[in-house]
C-alpha cells in the first residue's frame, strides 16, 4: 500500500489504538450474532447482498476522507476478482455454520484462518516458512480437532462449513495481501463491496432467494452491514496507530465476545472442548504471530487485522 494514503504514526498512540481495535473486534462479534439471529430465515446471498449495499455509502465516505476516489482505476482486476470469490464463498460458509453451531465455536474455529495462511504462503506467495511455524501450525490444527469434537458423539457436520470459512478466509486474505501492496485500504473495499453486491444480486435472482424483510429484520440486515463496516474502519484507524504486532492479540477477544453474545442472546455455554481447544488454537496463532514478527513487521500486516474482511 502506497505510504502516502496510509500516513502511520507508529506507537504515537498506543492506547488509542487498543480501544479502537477492540471496539473492531467487538463489532464484527455483533455483527455475527445479528447474522446468526436470522440464518435461518433468509438466505445467505441476501444477507451479504444487503450488507454490501449498506457498506458501500459508508465507504464512499472513507474514499472522500482519505481522498483516494482518484485511485479506483488503479486496483489489480485479476486479485480483486480473486478476493471477491474467496471472500464470499468464505462468509457464505460462515453463515452455514452459524446456523447450527454456538457462536463462539464458529468464531473459534475460524481462527483457524492463519493457519492455512501460514501453508499457503508457501505455494502462492513463495515465502519461507521454517519448523517452527510448521509446528505450530500442526499445535493449532490440533485445537481445531479438540474443538470440532470428531467422534466424541456430538460432532456436528456444521463444524466443517466453518472449517471451510477458514481455508477459504486464507485464500481472501491472501489476496488481500497482493491488492494491499499497491491500492489503499478504502479503494480496496469500495471495489470489494461493489462486485460482491453485483455477485449476490445475481445469486438472488437466480436462486430466487429473495424474501421480503419484515421492519424488525429490515433493521438487522442494515445493522450486519453497519457494524461490519464500522468494525473494518476502526480496524484500519487502530493499524495506522501502533505496530500490529502489539494489536493482533487483540483478535482473539472475539473469543470472549462471541461467548458472551451467544449466552446472552441463545443461552449458550462453552464447552470444555471449546476452552480447551480454544487455548491451544490461541497459543500457536500467537506464536505465528511472534514468528513473524522476528521475521519481519510486514509479513504481520499481511494477515492479521483482515480476518473479517470477508
């Protein structure tokens, strides 16, 4: 990403920048319980349909403050088009998956994301990736395993649509990383938002998915595309304030989020498999992390802070 749109004050205002990535964290949390709260009544396609058409006029307004409209010609078709198919087959199946598992396992799960990031790096972005980092990919996969239960006679088949959210989730982030390189954070959700709307209109006049939103729904929908987007922006403000590897722990107080959400609102309780699971999912992400860091601070900012950003 161009420096000049991304003017960075590093460890300027830590502080600030951790109250603003938890509040990101806290919206997407809400965001995926108001997904969760009507799953089952409509259809995944018009639930991301509609939060593309609320995002987009908020982003236009991100675009005027960063005054980057001139920069929309600039972005890569080829990895935008990439972006767009990964990341919607990636919420689609997280939407799947709300439907039947706990909040906050599907949000445990999902973080399983850098994992398959840290292997496919391998292949897509020919980076170097030593037994350490291998280690603690096969550690977090192993967390998976302890929370999706297999065979302990309450697996569910849901756990792997939101398995599938997190192999797909890595194929979006990484084309993140490639659109990020060149083109502004705001002219890369402009487009995003843009075809995905265009994706799922198709899908809903195809499919004829469309279901008519009661007000009290109506208010749900616009309010997934509102907290979403709202989440991405204070997301982006916290990365331009501090270094993110001080940030990306912070992703994990989704975690706590989802399981208080999912009490609150289903009288869900976490499991021991989950807590468990959960801890050990948590340890190897942030070893990744610290791996990483040692490495360099860009290949941080390549993944972490985008695993919503579907």
């Amino acid at each position: 990403m161009a420096q000049a749109e991304q003017p960075s004050p590093p460890l300027q205002t830590p502080a600030v920048a951790i109250l603003l990535v938890s509040l990101s964290i806290l919206c997407f949390a809400f965001s995926d319980a108001l997904v969760k709260w009507i799953a089952h009544t409509y259809d995944a396609t018009q639930i991301i349909m509609i939060r593309s058409l609320v995002a987009l006029p908020l982003i236009a307004m991100l675009l005027s403050r960063a005054g980057v409209w001139h920069r929309l010609r600039e972005v890569q078709q080829g990895w935008l088009i990439s972006r767009v198919i990964f990341g919607s087959m990636s919420f689609v199946t997280f939407i799947q998956a709300l439907k039947f598992l706990p909040l906050a396992e599907t949000i445990a799960v999902s973080f399983a994301g850098p994992l398959f990031i840290t292997a496919l790096s391998v292949p897509l972005l020919k980076e170097t990736v030593g037994p350490r980092r291998w280690s603690a990919v096969i550690v977090g996969l192993i967390g998976v395993v302890i929370i999706m239960r297999p065979g302990a006679g309450v697996f569910h088949p849901a756990a792997l649509w939101a398995l599938g959210s997190a192999a797909l989730y890595a194929m979006t982030a990484i084309s993140t990383r490639k659109l990020a390189m060149r083109t502004p954070t705001a002219v890369v959700l402009a487009w995003v938002n843009l075809y995905v709307l265009i994706m799922m209109t198709g899908g809903v006049l195809i499919f004829d998915t469309w279901v008519t939103p009661s007000l009290h729904d109506l208010m749900f929908l616009i309010g997934i595309g509102f907290t979403s987007t709202v989440g991405q922006y204070l997301g982006v403000e916290a990365y331009r304030r501090a270094q993110p590897s001080m940030l990306a722990p912070f992703d994990y107080t989704a975690l706590v989020w989802g399981a208080m959400l999912g009490f609150m609102f289903w009288g869900e309780i976490p499991s021991w498999s989950l807590v468990v699971g959960s801890v050990v999912l948590v340890a190897s992400g942030l070893y990744i992390l610290h791996r990483e860091t040692v490495r360099s601070s860009r290949a941080v900012t390549g993944w972490r802070g985008l695993r919503r950003w579907r």
